[in-house]
C-alpha cells in the first residue's frame, strides 16, 4: 500500500469543506479499509441538515462503513478526522473496534481523546484503538478557524 | 400532566422487550415533550439490524424526535431510558439539551452518567441535563440479566 495518512486526511478534509458549504462546523471523516486502502465512506457534518445532534462527521461515516461491510464493527478498518473526536465520536469508534485513528486538530474545548473525559483512557474502555493526532493539523485547524471567524 | 414518570418508563421498558425478541441487546428509551407529556419517538437498540455501533436506543430516539420537530436540539424534552447511558449517549443527550435524563438500571461496566467517563461532571460537558437514575430499576435491570442469562 503506498497511499500515505496524508492523502486520506485530504479528503477528509474536502469532507470538511463541503459541509462548511452547508453551512456545518467543518468537520471531516474518511473509513479506510487498512489491509487494500480501499476507502469505504467519506462524511462531514450533517446536524443541521438532518435534525441530528449525532450526525457527526465520524459517525456518519462509520456508519456508512457499517452498512458497506454488513457488520456493525470495523477491526480491519483506519478513521481519518480533521477535529479530535467527541466524547460521543470517541466512543463510537470504540464500540466499532476501529484499528487506528487518525485525526487532525486538537480541540481542547470540545475532544474527548486527548480532553475532557478521555475516553480511551477509562477503565470501562474495551477497546482504545491506535491513535495518531496532529496529522495536517494547521491545516485542518485554520479550516475551523475560518469558519468561526466568517460567522461572527 | 398527570402521566407518572414510570408510566414512560414502562413504554420504554416495552421497547426494550421488542428489542430482545429482535437478539439486540434489550435497550429501550423514549423522548417525551416536558409541556405536554407527548410521546414523540420510542426506539429500541438496533446495533445489530442497521449493522450500526451507534444505533442504541437513546440516540435512535433523539434522532426521531429531531427529525419530528424539525430541530437538533430539544431543550423541552425529557428522555426515559431502561438503561444508564454509555458515553456516547450520554453525550448526545448533551448535545441535544435534553431538559431531563431518566434512567433505570444503573450499568457500573458500561455507564457514562454515574459511572467510567461521567459525561456530565466534565468541565468541557455544555450542558447538564437534570437526571434521576434508578427508576423502576430491578425491572430494567431483569430484563438485561435474563437476556445474558438465555444467550449464555
């Protein structure tokens, strides 16, 4: 497999970017299967669109990966995110049994990773999945930034 | 209103049940308009059905009633579930405003309210619903114990 983490991140970035053309928080996610590279779904945020405080770029996607395979977990499968997931996206990840996790900017406001709760550090946790964070960070930071700055 | 907080409950337990004789996990929750005791969305665990980690009972119910108002937040709504929240949920009730968490059985390996992560008691966690745990508890929790107990 010669594809490097950094293209996938590309295109969850353009999944950010479409859903800030939505009017989203510009969040994007792409499910890599990790044995081919063969992406399996791309999302970013649809809250607004579909009336869902889930619909969260991560769980949307893992969602979609889900219904691709038949099977509700993914232990052969990478997530690229440009924001370090929720608690929520954190914990879904976790129950799909994620291999490794890839994301972009940190958000100390709102991540559940390396912030707040910690999820994968909680000794209920049954299954931390590797984790990269930083990945075309600044990148995938000034995304958001933008979006905030151009809404107020 | 004269409904009791335990007659929700038991629609929930209901479709904890339906849940069971589906092979989910017997989760069941329910999402009730505060002003007017309105039942908007009943849902059960579907993990298994929609090949869907996140399909748990609380967050298919949040996202039907969403989806019946037209909104992604329900700040004048109360959410009846059988079962402690785990983490993700916990969150999406969050995330949601839900004015009010009602749960019966209280989950000590896999809970997110009372227990691991405690969502809630979280500096980075927005918004805290008003909770009561424990209702119709031993019903809630039998109907857990005997579906582990039949499938062992």
């Amino acid at each position: 497999m010669t594809v490097e983490p950094n293209e996938y991140m590309q295109q969850a970035i353009k999944a950010a970017e479409a859903a800030a053309a939505r009017g989203e928080v510009p969040v994007g996610a792409v499910v890599v299967e990790s044995a081919t590279g063969r992406v399996l779904a791309a999302a970013g945020n649809r809250v607004e669109e579909l009336n869902d405080p889930s619909a969260h770029a991560e769980l949307l996607a893992i969602r979609a990966a889900g219904q691709l395979l038949g099977e509700p977990r993914l232990p052969g499968c990478d997530l690229y995110v440009t924001l370090e997931p929720c608690p929520m996206c954190a914990t879904v990840i976790s129950f799909a049994r994620v291999r490794r996790l890839f994301f972009g900017a940190y958000d100390p406001k709102g991540g559940g990773v390396d912030h707040g709760p910690r999820i994968y550090e909680q000794s209920t946790c049954h299954h931390r999945p590797e984790i990269v964070g930083g990945l075309s960070e600044s990148e995938c930071a000034d995304l958001l930034k933008s979006f905030f700055r151009d809404r107020r």
